[in-house]
C-alpha cells in the first residue's frame, strides 16, 4: 500500500508535470471508485490543474479555483503518468486495471489503476478535502507532529503499539510497511502496550517515526511513479524481509501472519530474542 513517502512523490510528480496543464477530458471506467456525484466529472473540463498535495496516505490534486481530486489508492492501487495516450477514444466501463483517466492539455495525463479484484482505490472529486470521510477523521500528520503531541496521542490510544501507529486517526501517513520499520529502529516489539511505554521509549519512537518517513520521502521525491515501488523495497530493513538477515545483528527476520496482511521484526533488535507467536495459533508473546 503506498505510504506516507509515496504519496509526496507522486504529489510532487504531479507538481512537476501537471501543475499549470488544464484538464481536456476526467474519464471514469471503474464507476464504483468514484465516491461523490457532485459536482460532475465534467466540470474538470477546461480547468488548470492548480496544486497536488496529501492528506496523509490520500493525495490531493487542486483544479481550478475550488475543486479537489482526492485519491486513496488502498492497497493495490497506483497512479501512471503517460506522456501520450495511444488512443484518443474515451475509456470503456471495465477498461482492465484502469479506473480513471485524467487528461490533460498537452496530451499528456495519469491513470489510476487498481490491480487485482479486491476494488478498494477511492477517488472523490469535491470542493473542500474535508468532505472526504477518511480526510476529515485524519489525526496529525506523522511529520508535522510534535513530540509533545505524538506522546499524548500514542498515549490516549490504549493498545498494542503497532496497531495505534497505523490508525490514521491518531497519526496519518503511517502504514503497515513504514510501521515496521520504525519499530525495528526504536527497538520496540510491535506488540508493547502504549500504556507501558516509558518517556524514553516513546522518545526514541518518536525519533525513529521522524527519520524513517523523512529519510523515505527524501529517497522517494524526484523518482519516477514507475520506480517508486522499487525504491521502497530497497530501502527496507524488515519489512517483507522474512527469512533474511537483520542488517543490524544478522538474526533472521521473523513474521507473524495474520487473515490479510503480516508483520515483520527482529526478535534479537526487538523483543529481547524472544519470537512473537502466531496470533492464529496461540496468544501473542510480549
């Protein structure tokens, strides 16, 4: 799923590319990933493409005076950027991975894909970003927040401390990737509680929290949609790295998996050596 640091490159991407091209043509072919009817597609037409932002993991693409193009991409989704499109035709209900179709003056523009068939990628065209749900629910953005406030929040939300960092109500822009590895440098089980963190630990977590988000934005702005993904892999200490040796002690990666997504950590860096049961299979070691 594309995290915090994707996002700001695509947002920057498309503050690159697009800023200042006026939309020719907003073509919807997956009718249940546009959210909102109101105002219509068309009115994007004729429109300057006038910022490209996020809002956590939703990026946020400015039209005109007042309308907003709010993405999630969710777990499978991804955007394209096309220096042409091969055909002029407008695109057709079910036209494969591709759920809309932005073209811009020049003929140039980016799709919005989504692969797979769990169809989850969400785009809302609007006048304020706030009458996005998920936009509006969103806590402080994880590099934004102060120490003061981030110890507060962790601290409010009682529970194990990998599942508060990825509620984006408490924090936005963290996911299941980033979680990991922010863990792995704060030397924290993902299962501590959040009410059993000391002041020291919930400092170092928070430092963690600020250098992995910036040192992956600074790797990832100035790429190309196409390689971001790789760049992502790359620079992963844990995360999908079951089997593999930790780069800092050389132990094995572990994962604990559960029904739709997995976990990855050093038992040695993290929880004192000891290995984390599988929740399906027996309690959680902490």
């Amino acid at each position: 799923m594309p995290e915090l640091p994707e996002v700001e490159a695509l947002a920057a991407y498309l503050r690159e590319r697009a800023v200042g091209r006026a939309v020719e043509r907003f073509e919807v072919a997956s009718f249940s990933a546009l959210k909102t009817y109101d105002p219509q597609p068309s009115a994007l037409a004729g429109l300057p493409v006038t910022s490209a932002g996020r809002h956590g993991k939703f990026l946020d693409v400015g039209v005109g005076d007042e309308l907003h193009l709010i993405v999630h991409l969710a777990r499978a989704g991804w955007l394209h950027y096309r220096e042409s499109f091969k055909s002029p035709a407008p695109l057709k209900p079910g036209s494969g991975p591709i759920a809309v179709r932005v073209r811009l003056d020049d003929g140039s523009g980016f799709d919005l894909t989504e692969a797979g068939t769990q169809k989850s990628l969400a785009a809302y065209l609007v006048r304020d970003p706030l009458e996005v749900p998920g936009v509006a629910r969103l806590g402080p953005d994880a590099l934004a927040v102060s120490l003061e406030e981030f110890a507060t929040r962790i601290r409010g939300r009682k529970g194990q401390i990998k599942g508060v960092l990825v509620d984006q109500e408490v924090l936005a822009g963290i996911g299941n990737a980033y979680s990991d590895e922010i863990l792995h440098a704060a030397k924290l089980s993902p299962f501590a509680l959040t009410g059993k963190l000391s002041d020291e630990q919930v400092a170092t977590l928070f430092e963690a929290m600020r250098a992995i988000e910036t040192d992956a934005v600074a790797r990832s702005v100035g790429q190309k949609a196409a390689e971001l993904k790789g760049e992502k892999r790359a620079g992963m200490r844990v995360h999908a790295r079951t089997g593999l040796p930790c780069p800092v002690c050389g132990d094995t990666v572990r994962e604990v998996s559960f029904a739709d997504k997995s976990l990855q950590y050093c038992a040695t860096c993290q929880t004192g050596g000891k290995p984390l049961a599988d929740r399906r299979l027996s309690k959680l070691v902490r």
